[in-house]
C-alpha cells in the first residue's frame, strides 16, 4: 500500500497541512512528489500537490487519489524544499508558496490531449491506434475510456504516446502543421513517376519537394506558392505526403535579430573583481558578493564572462533584472551572447509565452535565465550562479502575500548547490553594504568608467531662487539653456519626473478643498489627455469637474506637475524638439516600451522624458543631458528609507548620460539644495552617504541596526479595525521580551485605501528567537476569532513599504 501527502488547493489556515490519501494500483508507479493531483476533499475534488510518499499512515480510513494531474513533477525536490522555507519565514500558506513558484498556465484549468509517436502504434490496442491515425490528437478523457487511465500513463513513460497539456483561455501550446514526404527519397520518386493526373500546383510542390527533401510548414510553402493547402492534402491522399503536427515555442524575441558579441577585454579593476568570482565557480564554493561598481563601470561585462564560465561548466545561471530595467537592451545584451540558451521571464509576456519559456527552463532546453523577481524560481536543477542586477531595487521584496525578497531566495539556492551569488549594484543598499563591510558578503569594486571617462559634471539647480526671479515654468533657466545647446548639436536628453499623470492634485482656490478619493484617503491625479482625475490605488476615474462640489466655485486649479503636463510644456518652450513620453500610461499596450526606447535609439526624437522606468539599464552614446526636474518627490514621503530611495535614483538617473564618447552633463532641480542625499548624489559619493545614513539609521533604531516587522489590519468598520489593532498589541506585549520596540497601534500613513480603514504597528528588534512562533500564533488567534467578520491582516516581515 502506498500512501501519497497532499497539500490541497484551498487556501485557509485550517486545512495549512498535508492530507495523506491512498495511490491506486494502477497510478503507483506514476505519482512521484512535486506532481499536481486530483483528489477528493470535502465532497468535491480539488487539486493538490504531492510532499511526499510513504507506506503508512495514521489516518483509518484513507480515500483514494482520483487521478494525476502531471506526467512530470512540476515542482522538484529544491523547490519543494524552498517553497517550505518561504511559508515558514513569511508566515503564508504552504499552497501559496508552492504557488508562486509556477507560471500562470499552470494555475489555470486545463485539458489533457494525447498524440501518437512515430513507433507507438505497434504497442497500442486497435481502438485507440485507429482513433489517433485518423484524429491525429484525442482528449485524454477519449482515451481513458478506450483503455482505461493507467494503460495511458504506462504508454507516456514507455514512449508510446505524448501528452499534450492545453490550459483554457490561457497558455495553449502553440502547432503548427507541416507536410514531408511520406517515404524516403527513391520510393518517392519511383511513386511521382508513376502517379497518374497531377495538376500544375501539384507538380510545382513536387518539385520543391525533390530540391529540398525535408518537412516544410503549410505557412512556408504558402507564402512561396500561394494558397496551396487543397494540393497538399490531395497528395497526402495519394499517400506522396504525410501532414504532422510539430509544437512551435512562441518566443517573444523571434523577429528581433541579435547581433552576435564575443567578450570585450577586461580593465584592471574588472579583471581585480572577476577573479574571486572565477574561483568560487571552479570550486564550487558558495559564496556571496556584493559587485559595487559607479555607473558605467561594466558590470555587466563581469555577469556575462562569469555566466560563460558556468556554462562551459554545463551548469545553469539565473541573472536577476528589476522589471523596470527589463529593457530590450538588457535582453539584447544576454542573447546577443548566448543566443539560444537564454529564456527570458517578465511580466510583458504573454501567458503562453510565460508557459513555453518557462518548459524549456524544465526541459532543459536553456542554461541561461534572465527575469523579474519570480524567476529566481526557474526549475533548473544544477546551478553555476545566481546574479542580482541592481540589487538594492525594492522591487526584489514582492508586496502581496508570499511576501519574499528574491535575494534571500537566491542565498538559500545558492548554499544548496554550493554556487556563488552576485549582488551589483552602483548603490547598494544600506543592508547589504553593512553586510559586506561586516564580511558576511564580500565586497568587489569598480570605481571608474570602463573607457576611462569621467562622471558627468553634475549642477544643483535651486529652485526657489527661480521662482524669486520670477520664472514660474518647471524648467530652471540653466537647464532650458543646456537643452537648446543639445538640440543644437543633435546631441539627445533624458528627462526624469517621478509622477506620471497632469498635476499631482487639483484644488478649489477659494476654499481649499482637494478632490479626494471617495475610497482611499488620497487626493486625486489629474489626466489631461482624458480630462479625468483618477485615483492610483483603486482605480477609481471620474470626468473633471468644472466647479468645486464643495462650495461650487469654478475656480479649480491643477498643482504639481504630471509628465502630460511636461510634455505640453515642452512643445510651448521648444516646438522643434520631438518628444518621447514614458510613463504607465503610454507603455501599456505590449510592446509599447520597447518600441518607444527602439524610437529614442534611432534618433527618432530628442528628448526621452518619462518616469522611474528611464532611469536604469538605458545605454544610448547620444545621450548627453539629463535632467531631474523634481528631484524632491520622495523625499518627504513617511518612510525611513526615503533619503536612500531619492539618492539612489538620482546616481542611476545621472549614470545614463556620457557613457560613450560625448561627455555628460546633469542638471538636478530641486527645493531643497542642501539635503546630503541631493549634494551627496551630486557628487556619485556613495561610500560617505553610507557613513550619513548610517548614523541617521541607527539613531532612529532602523535597518540593518535593528529588523522590523509591519502589521496592518484593514476593514470599513474603523472601530472593529482599532479594537483588532489594540488586541494584537497587547497580545505581542505580553509574549516578546522588552528588548523589543512595538511601536503603535496608528494609523497607516495612507488611512484608508478602497473603502477600508487602515491601522497598524511596527516592531523593532535585533534578537527575538520567538518571534515568528508568537506572529503564527497572532495568525491562528486572528483566523479563528476574526475571519468571519471580514477583517484581513497583513504580516511583513522586513517590509520595503511602510505606506
């Protein structure tokens, strides 16, 4: 008797543990851990995935397993390990950690088919040989009920038939249909000569067919011949073609040509950082590295040399990219190298394309894989090395519930298949330079451009005194002055302004009063383009009214500027410049994004202006300007790390100008000069922000001198949301040692979002060996007395967002 462990598909803290069933007769050899199964639970079947096999159980009366989901375990041992690890350490549902790990398609419902390979015929009984000779594929269902399910798993392990699995409305696997010769060559052509009345079309193919004797697409030879297909199947008729079915990967990057690149001679200080790197993949040591090298340093170069080190080892690489620096020019960089070895993972595929790229990472098809956060899961199961491009990105911490980091992902992995981890940045974050100044990780640098250029010379621009000059545009007089010398020279500019949208607010002038989220405590963006004010928590839009709902005054204003509002702005100051705007609402089609950079590199415009997305991973030699034209947007946000988000930005928005033969200029305009992260990032001195900041942190008792935990309850009754919030503090109080700060309950600094109210704490700590059994604890109190009222909690631990 064996016995399968199953953690079923229903997400509720109750049923967060396995649930042992018996595997029939007929699946034992089949069912193997990591596999998707069907089982009965509650009165109704529900999918699970198997942990684990055993021969026995506690439980009496055990039900049976109704069938197999998978052919092949989608979930390896390594990742049945890791998702255990991610539930235990971010407090969610083992389900949703093995989750997270999947593409899309493979959460969805889908069909099985069945198709028959070429000497499988021989092993199958007549009625289901004859059924796929003539259907081609069958729905597995079709066949179960020929043979029964067991001879079906038995014919796909044998090699008799292949199973097809086809996800509904979602990520189908892509056929595409071909015709070949039926027999070898001397048998066809002893069969053309004797075929009797073939028509013109006919005799045309079959002499393509003797000039090039191999499959050729329907679409091939249409587009050659014209519409062809009634031909073809006439001479499949006759039996001188056989027509096949072959699965196509529906690869987002087929029409794009990447030009071939060999590796470029290393610098003194590459060659001084690459070397540790080298050592630890020849030794297969684990360790990890934190690459901190200024902007055009080519950091880049050491990824892809150490990557080709780890391949001519035959083992795998993932490399790490922050969506937002996704570009094409990144993947070009990656494929441009390793052709196709390379699979490619973010959010601007399509859910087939997810899925296809996603199975050649299983089939083994790929060695390299480049992507967003979620691809530090790729099944890969021999790893060489595993790199964090623009490691200090928040965008690594996922903000819904598994809330992980990628880069503890990617340490965990690491250590298991003893490979180093490559963290780079040219602005680490604050926890992870203390780490390397500690030696917990270590520290490689590159400290100077890899063609000897300088920085771009760097001008503060205050922008007070403009407006006590009387110039109320959102462009200082210097930085209008360089863009006109730019333009001049055909030399192009880069733009950044953190805000997308018209203005920031509209407000009456007469009473003051802000339009307002009805669902959300936050004032309202203005769209011109639309004439509407939208909310960018909810959702919410509404038309622009044209007087005041509070005391009907038609004296509205808009304040604050969107980039609609610089983009007009621009055609006013300088009609002839030709402007390409990037923000969420320009790129949101697929595609867009990369057809608007693909503009910007052919000269089709001279000025990019556009949000957080221009400010990392653009490399165009024609760039010689950039320009921030709010550099204080983040500053006054409530959130300890908002001196290092805006320094941060303003290094790597600096770094995309001068990187090539023509040197740099930077013009940073802001209302607040003298703040250190602004001088500090003047001047790319990272190393005494660090010494800053740090000092700042551990005064204000924040990370990395102490870790913290956020938890937030949410619901529309405010006073349910305080007493749940009071409870929770009291309970922690009276569990946790009094070296632990719990500061609350407050409100969230954002009050109420969606109609629902908002209410938190903060907890600081160095040590606390309790503390995730006394969160689990707060969880199970919760669910059991709360959940029926609607209440919902959030547990973050190290939380990247305090809003």
């Amino acid at each position: 008797m064996k016995i399968a462990s199953v953690i079923v598909d229903v997400p509720t803290y109750g049923t967060n543990k396995p649930f042992d069933y018996l595997i029939p007769e007929k699946w034992e050899d089949v069912i193997q851990r990591g596999m998707r199964v069907i089982v009965p639970f509650s009165g109704r079947r529900v999918q699970g995935f198997v942990i684990q096999l055993k021969d026995e159980s506690t439980v009496s009366e055990l039900k049976e397993i109704v069938e197999p989901m998978d052919v092949h375990p989608v979930l390896n041992d390594e990742l049945l390990h890791l998702g255990n690890k991610l539930a235990d350490e971010t407090l969610c549902l083992t389900l949703t950690a093995y989750q997270v790990m999947l593409p899309p398609a493979l959460k969805a419902k889908y069909e099985k088919y069945i198709t028959l390979n070429e000497d499988g015929i021989r092993h199958l009984p007549d009625s289901l040989g004859k059924l796929l000779l003539e259907k081609e594929e069958i729905l597995w269902n079709e066949g179960e009920k020929l043979v029964g399910a067991a001879f079906l798993y038995k014919g796909v392990k044998k090699g008799w038939i292949d199973v097809r699995y086809e996800v509904k409305d979602k990520g189908r696997k892509k056929l595409v249909e071909y015709f070949r010769p039926a027999m070898d060559r001397p048998p066809f052509i002893e069969n053309v000569s004797s075929a009797s009345r073939l028509g013109k079309v006919q005799k045309l193919l079959i002499e393509f067919y003797l000039s090039d004797f191999r499959p050729h697409s329907t679409s091939e030879l249409t587009n050659r011949f014209g519409n062809v297909r009634g031909s073809l199947l006439s001479l499949e008729r006759i039996g001188l073609l056989k027509k096949e079915s072959f699965e196509q990967y529906r690869d987002p990057y087929q029409h794009r040509v990447f030009a071939k690149t060999t590796p470029l001679p290393l610098t003194v200080d590459q060659k001084r950082a690459i070397h540790p790197i080298i050592q630890t993949i020849e030794k297969n040591i684990h360790r990890v590295f934190l690459l901190y090298g200024i902007t055009g340093s080519g950091k880049t170069e050491i990824y892809l040399q150490s990557i080709q080190q780890v391949i001519q080892k035959g083992k795998e690489a993932i490399v790490l990219v922050p969506e937002i620096s996704l570009t094409p020019q990144m993947v070009e960089r990656f494929k441009g190298r390793f052709g196709e070895k390379v699979a490619v993972l973010h959010s601007g595929l399509s859910i087939g394309e997810k899925y296809d790229e996603w199975r050649k990472i299983q089939r083994k098809e790929v060695q390299v894989v480049v992507g967003a956060r979620s691809a530090i899961f790729a099944p890969f199961e021999n790893i060489g090395i595993i790199i964090i491009d623009e490691e200090h990105e928040t965008t690594y911490k996922q903000d819904e519930t598994p809330r992980y980091h990628a880069r503890d992902m990617a340490i965990e992995r690491g250590k298991i298949h003893r490979c180093p981890v490559l963290l780079g940045s040219a602005t680490p974050s604050l926890e992870s330079f203390a780490r390397a100044q500690k030696g917990v990780y270590q520290l490689l640098t590159l400290e100077k451009r890899m063609n000897e250029k300088g920085l771009p010379e760097v001008e503060v621009v205050d922008m007070r005194e403009e407006l006590r000059k009387g110039n109320r545009s959102m462009f200082s007089e210097l930085l209008l002055e360089k863009m006109m010398e730019r333009l001049l020279k055909g030399e192009q500019i880069v733009l950044l302004l953190n805000r997308r949208g018209y203005s920031s607010f509209v407000m009456c002038r007469d009473c003051g009063n802000v339009l307002q989220c009805p669902n959300c405590e936050i004032s309202l963006t203005y769209h011109k383009v639309s004439n509407e004010v939208k909310c960018h928590y909810c959702g919410y839009e509404t038309r622009t009214p044209n007087e005041c709902p509070t005391c009907g005054s038609e004296h509205i204003r808009f304040f604050g500027s969107g980039t609609q509002k610089v983009e007009e702005e621009l055609g006013k100051l300088l009609p002839e410049a030709r402007t390409i705007r990037m923000d969420v609402d320009t790129t949101r089609k697929k595609g867009a994004h990369e057809k608007l950079l693909e503009a910007f590199q052919q000269k089709k415009a001279d000025i990019l202006l556009g949000t957080q997305m221009i400010a990392k991973g653009l490399d165009f030699p024609n760039i010689t300007l950039v320009g921030v034209l709010t550099a204080d947007t983040m500053l006054h946000i409530p959130d300890f790390r908002a001196s290092e988000k805006t320094f941060q930005l303003l290094t790597q928005v600096s770094g995309r100008a001068g990187r090539h033969e023509l040197p740099g200029e930077v013009v940073i305009q802001t209302y607040t000069p003298e703040h250190y992260s602004i001088q500090l990032a003047k001047n790319q001195d990272y190393r005494q922000f660090y010494l800053r900041e740090m000092g700042i942190r551990k005064n204000g008792q924040y990370p990395p001198y102490y870790y913290l935990v956020q938890i937030q309850v949410s619901h529309d009754n405010l006073q349910l949301v305080v007493a749940t919030m009071e409870k929770i503090v009291r309970f922690l109080r009276a569990r946790l040692s009094n070296r632990v700060l719990i500061l609350g309950p407050s409100v969230a600094p954002i009050a109420k979002i969606k109609n629902k109210y908002r209410y938190q704490c903060l907890i600081k700590y160095k040590k606390e060996p309790n503390l995730l059994e006394v969160l689990r604890k707060v969880q199970e109190m919760f669910h059991r007395n709360q959940n029926q009222k609607g209440v919902s909690i959030t547990i973050d631990l190290n939380p990247y967002t305090l809003m």
